[in-house]
C-alpha cells in the first residue's frame, strides 16, 4: 500500500520586511504577505511569557510522538499533514513538529519547525509555520519563531509565523508540507529547509554548549499539546492532529510520512529502531505502520477529552 501526497502547500509570499539587529544577525521584526497579513515580532523582554515555551517540568505538555535515539545525529526529514486543529483556550496551542533534541528530559536543548495553532502567540487559530528553540529546557532561554535572539531568517520567500494554505481536512485532500534541520559541518550552525529547496535560515551553534552545539542525541517527530488541563480532570479538548484517532485511515489525522534522519554516513535514510508511544493514550494515541508497505507512516492525534479520558 503506497501513498503519495496529493499537493504542495501554498505559503504567503513576503512582499515587505522590516530588520533589527539582533545579539546573533539580522532578525526580521515585521513581515507582510501577499495578501496583508503582518506578522510583527515583539520584544520577548517586554512580554516573556508569551513567547516562550513552557517548560517540560510543568507538566503541562503532551507529546504523541515517533523517535529514534542512540547516535549521533546531525539532521532529520519529513513530510507532514497541515490542519486546522481545534485549541480549547486562548492560552494553549497544538503543534504537528519535527524535534532534534539533546540532553535530559528536563534539563535539555533542542532545535524544531512543523505547524502550529497557537493563539496565545499569534492572536488567532490559523494555521502557522513555527519554530521554536531552548538550550535549558525552556527554563530561562528559547522562544517561538524570531521573537528572541536566535534563529537567524535569510529567505525572503518563507515568514515564520505565516498562515499556511491550503489545509487538510478529514477525509479530504491531504496537503503537506516538508521540514527539513540539517547541520552545516562548515559553520556548526543548524539550518532549516522548506519544501525541499527553501532555506528559511538558521540557529547559530553558538546558542548552545555541548549538545546540540556538536550533534542531536534524539530525534522526535509527531504532536504536542499545551494545557494547564492535560494530566488532570477536566482534560482540555484541544486537539492533537484532526482531533481524530489513528485508525487505518490514510491521512485522517495527524500524518507524517518520508521521515528521515542525518547521522555520520551523511546520507538521508529511515531511522532504525523507531518508537513511537503517547504520553496520555487515552487522550492521544499514536500508530506507526512499518511492515508491507513501501514507504512507512506515522499517525498521531487525538480530540484530547473524551469519555476515555474525561
């Protein structure tokens, strides 16, 4: 059973960007797009928390994930379903991602990009490209897209934090998009990569100390959700994924597929030893399908509460 992605996502060309220097380069501040959307990044010295990711230690996030572990690596791929998830409250977010990580479960560094409908960060529930970064486990460092020093933007073509379009739907067409982090060996800075051929820009090695300064011990690909209600009774009804779970339905949630990652052999190859699992099953559940198929796929997702997980 092969399956092949129908259409390429469309994302808004910028037309015009404003510069600021920031510790690291040129950050953009403000993007406008095509259609007059302007993405304005404000000081995350002036608003800290609502840039920032929360920390693991809160126990506030849910992941639903497929990861691989146990070298060295210094690059991942993929190709993702873009939706609409549903997001409960103002103050939570759902995030489709690819992760390369380093580091402890609390006291960890790591790099990712995917969709996200965040509208505590963006003001709205449109769905956005991302990315996001900590060298401390969101403790103190890292924040969403370019809103801190750190990730450093050179295309023009590609705004973070730009709505996506088209968008699956349940049972629709699927539309994906392709996320590709790579570390360039002449410079030690990560770079991210659009579509195949789009280099958004890149997170200077110089952020981090050891760990990803050097290589990813870990790469992760799937879904997380923010909640202050994750965990706990009343669970949030913030999705994961279509809201849907996995269910031997091509694309009827949250879907990767061509999932890649970079070691020593400098070779794009399908990692061994994958494994997925969910942090709330009943919640959010996971399924990998690796056996009689051609190219493996993962699904991921979940409407959060339900009478499996009140």
């Amino acid at each position: 059973m092969v399956f092949k992605f129908i259409a390429i996502l469309l994302l808004e060309i910028i037309t015009f960007a404003t510069f600021v220097w920031g510790e690291n380069g040129l950050v953009i501040k403000s993007i406008q797009s095509e259609d007059g959307d302007v993405i304005d990044y404000i000081d995350i010295f002036k608003q800290p928390a609502l840039y920032h990711r929360p920390a693991l230690k809160n126990h506030k996030i849910q992941m639903a994930i497929l990861l691989t572990e146990g070298y060295r690596y210094v690059g991942g791929k993929t190709d993702m379903i873009a939706r609409n998830t549903h997001v409960e409250e103002d103050d939570e977010y759902s995030t489709s991602r690819l992760t390369l990580k380093s580091g402890s479960y609390y006291n960890y560094q790591d790099i990712e990009s995917g969709w996200t409908v965040n509208p505590r960060v963006y003001g709205d529930r449109q769905t956005r490209l991302f990315t996001c970064w900590t060298n401390d486990g969101s403790r103190e460092t890292g924040c969403f897209d370019l809103s801190c020093p750190g990730f450093v933007q050179i295309s023009h073509e590609i705004a973070l934090g730009a709505a996506i379009y088209p968008i699956s739907t349940q049972y629709g067409l699927p539309y994906s998009i392709t996320i590709y982090i790579y570390k360039d060996f002449n410079t030690s800075n990560w770079w991210l990569q659009y579509g195949g051929s789009i280099n958004i820009g890149y997170w200077p090695s110089k952020i981090f100390e050891g760990g990803l300064e050097v290589h990813a011990e870990t790469v992760q690909w799937g879904g997380e959700v923010y909640s202050k209600n994750v965990g706990k009774h009343p669970h949030t009804k913030t999705q994961m994924g279509s809201g849907a779970f996995p269910f031997y339905i091509f694309a009827n949630t949250g879907f990767m597929k061509y999932m890649r990652i970079l070691d020593n052999t400098m070779e794009l190859r399908f990692p061994q030893n994958a494994v997925a699992y969910s942090e709330e099953y009943d919640c959010y559940r996971t399924q990998y399908v690796g056996d009689y198929i051609e190219e493996p796929e993962f699904q991921f997702g979940g409407p959060g509460r339900n009478p499996l997980c009140p």
